[in-house]
C-alpha cells in the first residue's frame, strides 16, 4: 500500500512538471493536438499508479516522450503555415451581418441550438445583436456585437431550432402555432425551411431561413 501511494505521488509530481512545461493553456484553450498529448499523458499515468507490478520508469518515459512530440509539433507548426492549418484546422465563421451561416454550422457539425449556447456564454441573446461571430481552432467562440442592434430586454424564446418546432417555448411566448405558421408563410417558408427562429419578447421575431439573409419583424 506504501509503494502504491509512493508511485502515486512520484508520477503526479512528474505528471504536473511536465504539464507546466507544455504550457500555461487551460482545457478549454488547447489545441486539438495538444488535448490529445494531454489525454494520453493522463491515461499512461495511470498504468503505473494502479499496478505496482508495472515499473514506474514504464509510466515516466512515455510521458517524457509526448512532452518532446508536443514540444516538437509546436516549434514546426509554428515555422509552417500549411502545416498548422492541417493540425489545428482554421477559425470558421459562422456569423457574418447576412446572419447564420448554416454551411460553417454544417462544416463544424453545429446546430443552431449549439450556437445559441455560445452566444449566451458570451451574454448575448439573440444573434441579430452580432455582426460576426468566429469559431477559433480551440472551439472558443469570438463576438463581435453589432452597436446598431439593442439588446433584447427579455429573454428571447426559441420557436424553431434546426427546422423544428419548439413546442414547449410556444406557450411562453407571445406565439402559437396558428401565428407562427402565418408569419411562415408570409415568407413563403416551411419550420424545415428554418435554420432559427425566436421571439424576442419585444413584439418582435427574429427569422433566419437556412438560406439567405435573417429577418427581425414586428409579430403584428
């Protein structure tokens, strides 16, 4: 049991030396290369730690060598821009002033839904209020509102995400189906046809059909 909580210790301590070493991103900044050495490292540690009849020298090396494959993908990365494009990818934008690009969702295998959650992180509440947003390489979401566009002051409910109806945000909102469907077909759109649709509490809606530019109209 004494050697088990040694061996423990001894690989944690490497374990976090190393870590430090790679760098100073939390989780949610890494790369997709550098999630993966994370991972890796985690998981060799754990051979050694939970069987003592593993030599501990059989956890260390393994995790030595990632940190030099790490250390080495970040210095040729950092010389080669073709090279950091296929590794870490590219931001994508996925906002622009014609609204939400339902291709760059479809690219990075979002929903609207997905992307609705991101925005809230970053307090905003309805995508009108952007003028860009860009999904960086680490999956972070970057905003840049539009000062033209107020806030809503309630929060906006969700009527129609990725072309379905969002049959329980209907009885909360200043909308029913048959009103719904009417503003639909005032566009000539089907729920299907719609990539977002949400009531902005305001006597206003905002539209975004999966092709074209996004609509903010009064519900009257």
């Amino acid at each position: 049991m004494l050697t088990a909580f040694v061996r423990t210790l001894i690989i944690y301590a490497f374990l976090l030396i190393i870590l430090r070493l790679m760098g100073k991103k939390q989780l949610g900044e890494l790369q997709p290369f550098e999630l993966a050495i994370t991972l890796v490292a985690a998981d060799l540690a754990c051979i050694p730690m939970s069987d003592t009849q593993v030599p501990i020298v059989y956890g260390l090396v393994p995790i030595f060598a990632l940190f030099i494959a790490e250390v080495a993908i970040t210095i040729m990365v950092k010389k080669s821009v073709k090279l950091r494009r296929a590794i870490n990818g590219k931001p994508v934008i996925v906002i622009t002033p014609d609204g939400i690009d339902g291709d760059a969702l479809d690219k990075l295998e979002m929903t609207a839904g997905d992307l609705n959650e991101a925005l809230r992180s970053k307090d905003v509440f309805s995508p009108d209020c952007v003028r860009y947003a860009i999904v960086e390489t680490n999956g972070d979401l970057s905003v840049i509102t539009d000062d033209e566009r107020p806030a809503p002051r309630d929060i906006p409910y969700t009527l129609i995400c990725d072309g379905k109806l969002m049959n329980d945000n209907l009885d909360k909102s200043g909308f029913d189906e048959a009103k719904l469907r009417s503003v639909l077909s005032r566009h000539e759109l089907s729920p299907k046809q719609v990539l977002l649709m949400t009531d902005l509490g305001n006597g206003e809606y905002y539209l975004q059909p999966r092709r074209g530019k996004f609509l903010v109209e009064s519900a009257q």
